[in-house]
C-alpha cells in the first residue's frame, strides 16, 4: 500500500566552498542538530521521450537513507509536491504505474538518469525539540543508463518543511540563507537538472502567440480544459475531494465548446469527440452524483432531532452510502483504465494539434463569440419557458432537468469567450450560473426522493420503522417546490433589460 504527504520545499544552488549560517538566528530556530550523512543511489523512469519530466512529474527507485523505496512525485504548486510512497522491489508497483498512465498512455516505462547523492542531514527544531524542517545538503552524481553515458556533478541544498509545518518557516530561512549569499536552483528538481546537464530535456509545449482572433481564444480554453482533465486524473485514482467533479467540470467544457463553437471548429470533424467525451462526463458522473447525493442525505439526517430519528437511520444511510460509493467509484476507475479513455485523450490531443478551423475562426472575438453563446442562451430561454408552462409533476422535473442542462451550458459558453470578451462575459456567465444552481437544487431534489423512496421499502422489509424517510421525502418535496417558485423571480433577475445588449456591445 503506498503512502502519501505533502512536500514542501526551497532548494538552493551551492558548490564545493558553500557553507550554511547559522540557522538558530532564524526566531523559531532553537536548536540545528546534525543527523548524519546519507548515500543515496535513485533510478528515475520515464518513456523514451520523457513525457512524466515534461509533465513535472518524477518516478524513481531509491535505496539508500530512511525512505528506501519507489517514490512518485506529483506536482501541486510551485515549491509544493505530493509524494506517493511504495515499498522497494524490482518493479514498479502497479499502484504508481496507474497514476502516470494518464502521462504515459501505457507507453514502456524505463531508466533515463541515475543520481547517486551524499547527502549531509540537519534538523532544525523548535523550544520544544519538535521538528521544524529538514536542511540537506547534497553533492550529486548524475548519469545516464545503462552505460553511464554522460555524466553531470553539482552540489545543491534544500530545505524541507516538517509535516504539517508553516511555510512561513521557509520565508524566513530563505532569508537568512539568501542574506549568506545563496540563490534559488536555477533547476525546479535534480531529475529536471540531470536531463539537462547530460544532454536531453523534455520537448515542451511551444508557448502561444496572444490570441487575436475567434479560433484562438476558443483553441486556449479548449487547451486550458485538456490540461486541467488530464492533471486531475491522478486525484481521481487517489480518491481526493472535489476530484471526480472537477475532473467531470473540464470534461463538460471541453464538450459544450465543441458544441456551442461549431461555427469555429468543424462539427463534423469534431462530433467523434464529443462523443467519446460524453461518455467519460457519464463514467464520472455516476461517482460524482452518488457524493452529491449522500452529503444531501447526510445533512438531512444530520438536521433533524433524536425525537424524529426512529429506526437505525444513521447507520442504514452509511451502509447504503459505502456501498453505493464504492459501486460508483468501480466505475470511474474503469473508464480511466480503458483503452477507450486513451484513445479518447490521443484524440482529443490531435484535435488540438491541427483543429478543424473554419472560416469563421479567423474573424475577430467579438464579432463572431456573442452570437454563439447567445444561440445558447436562446435555446434556455425556451426549455425554462416550456418548463414553467407546465404543471408541478414527473412532466415538469423532466423538463426543469433538460433547463438545468441548458443553462450550464450556456454558463460554460459565456464562460469560454470571457477572456476576449471580458465583463460583460463573465457577468453572463454569473447570471447564468445563478439559474443553473435553483436548477440544479431542483433536480438534487428529484433524484433524494428517489433514493429515499427505495430506502424506506428497505427499512419497511427489514422490520424498521420507516417514518424518517417517509418524513425526508417530504422535506425534498417542499425543496423541490420551494425551487420552482423562486425560478420566475431568479430567471427574471438573470435575464434582465440589456442582457444581449452587453454582449454584443
């Protein structure tokens, strides 16, 4: 089983003549107490054409020192990386190979760079003796597999911060080791340093002229959506909160621009995407809603008073909600790992590589964006009208449900043309997201009674009393009513004099 924690780091160019200050003038510094020198000898993976470095992503398998053994380091932010931690062995765990294969597309994972490091270790502690961080100071020897290749050699330090730590600590280190003379590495890694120094850095992406026309802006967020997909694969893998949905987000985008621009980008070229994506919005949803669904339930239960609780509710909903989580979870997981997902993401890359522009594409933003996301917001206009004009019932849910998927599309188009299209797009956006949310409450509501419906004949089977669902049930009920009654006033506000007028300017 692999372990994780958040690393939090600085790291510092140094050579053979550096010497480090004295730490305890930093003020939370009492004490620095050496604990010995480490040799440490790491194998760092990747595919033939680096795409894990070219992604910030380091594989290695290290003997040597207190953690032995295969570490997986994910970017978080800059300085600040999660390090997934497994057992030594021959191979790579098959843990940690899942979580890049969104990186490597099952491409071979081999050797590229071998560092062997001496490493000095100081510990930096508080009043207390408690640890504050971990000072290192390495002398690096970087090669290449599997014949040695060439060779690179440096010293570097880096500063550590103890689990749970405030990177405040690192401010004031830094300023104390900068006041010495030391200067940030020039490298964000020794992976990063090591490809460089002995002769091969990963190809990046080349970054984009600014934007000047419709195609352009609509090819960066369309890009922004594929990058933002592909990082959230690993915290899906891993089971992070808010994960799943933003991973379904980024697919969602990704699928209404296609759709709403289709004036810019070849619908008939694109549509094989479309598809394929919304089929992965599906796989995900189901392990999304399934955690809407039971923090809902959860509050309910949680709002209600011991006098009205009869029966083992509590436990009844826990056992319903791990079962039924782990059941939805299944089902991302197995979309992830399906060839069908890596074609989806290799195509998805084509598509971006040479987009189907049309004629369209070379007009300006603001001549050719508004129309598009107005054509949207046309259409919502009509499903909430034909909506309200129904009466309350399974017609209208239905109904309420096709308005809620119209607005957060129309919210997704205006949100798309917002960098070249500015306030009035965001505003757009937020009046839309306004409608979109007493929607979506609504149809929270329908699919509550739904599973509350089917735990009350649960409870009623088993012998229990099944007054608390019964009484849920009509709570939802009252929501769902309460929705649709705001909706006219909501709809009314969102869509108010000088809607169009703003974006069309």
């Amino acid at each position: 089983m692999a372990d994780t924690k958040r690393e939090i780091e600085r790291k510092y160019d140094a050579d053979a003549d550096t010497r480090l200050p004295d730490l305890t003038r930093v003020s939370e510094v009492a004490d620095v107490r050496d604990r010995g020198v480490d040799e440490l000898d790491a194998v760092y993976y990747d595919t033939g054409d680096l795409r894990l470095a070219a992604a910030s992503v380091t594989l290695r398998r290290r003997t040597g020192g207190a953690d032995a053994g295969w570490h997986l380091k994910l970017p978080v932010a800059p300085e600040i990386r999660d390090e997934i931690s497994a057992p030594l062995s021959d191979d790579i765990p098959g843990e940690l190979r899942a979580l890049v294969r969104v990186y490597t597309r099952d491409a071979e994972l081999a050797p590229v760079v071998r560092l062997r490091s001496v490493r000095n270790v100081r510990h930096l502690l508080d009043a207390d003796g408690a640890l504050l961080a971990e000072v290192s100071r390495d002398e690096v020897h970087a090669e290449r597999p599997p014949d040695g290749g060439r060779t690179a050699r440096w010293d570097e330090i880096e500063v550590e911060l103890a689990d749970g730590g405030d990177p405040a600590l690192l401010d004031a280190v830094d300023k104390r080791l900068r006041k010495a003379g030391l200067h940030k590495a020039t490298a964000p890694s020794k992976l990063a340093r090591a490809l460089a120094e002995t002769g091969t850095a990963p190809a990046s992406r080349p970054a984009a002229p600014p934007p000047r026309t419709a195609g352009d802006h609509i090819l960066g967020y369309l890009r922004e959506q594929a990058d933002a997909l592909v990082s959230y694969d690993p915290g899906v893998r891993r089971d992070l909160p808010d994960a799943v949905h933003q991973m379904r987000v980024a697919t969602r985008r990704l699928r209404s621009a296609l759709r709403t621009y289709r004036k810019i980008l070849d619908r008939e070229v694109t549509r094989p995407v479309t598809d394929e994506l919304t089929w992965l919005a599906g796989e995900l949803g189901v392990a999304r809603d399934q955690e809407v669904l039971a923090e809902r339930l959860r509050s309910r239960v949680d709002a209600l008073p011991d006098t009205l609780l009869l029966g083992p509710v509590a436990a009844r909903l826990k056992a319903w909600a791990v079962a039924a989580g782990s059941d939805a979870r299944g089902t991302a997981l197995a979309a992830l790992d399906s060839t069908r997902y890596l074609d989806l993401l290799s195509a998805l890359d084509a598509l971006l590589e040479e987009p189907p522009l049309l004629k369209a594409a070379g007009k300006a933003a603001d001549a050719a964006l508004p129309d598009a996301v107005l054509k949207e917001y046309d259409r919502l206009s009509r499903r909430v009208e034909h909506a309200l004009a129904l009466p309350a019932g399974g017609e209208r849910d239905v109904a309420l449900h096709d308005a809620r998927k119209a607005a957060k599309r129309t919210r997704y188009a205006a949100e798309a043309a917002a960098q070249a299209l500015g306030r009035p797009a965001r505003q757009f956006a937020k009046r839309m997201k306004a409608v979109q949310k007493v929607l979506g409450d609504h149809q929270d509501s329908v699919v509550a009674r739904h599973t509350l419906r089917d735990l009350a004949i649960r409870a009623d089977a088993a012998g229990e009393s099944a007054f608390t669902w019964g009484l849920l049930y009509g709570q939802e009920s009252a929501r769902a009513a309460e929705r649709e009654a705001e909706l006219p006033q909501v709809w009314e506000r969102a869509t108010g004099p000088g809607l169009r007028a703003a974006l069309t300017g």
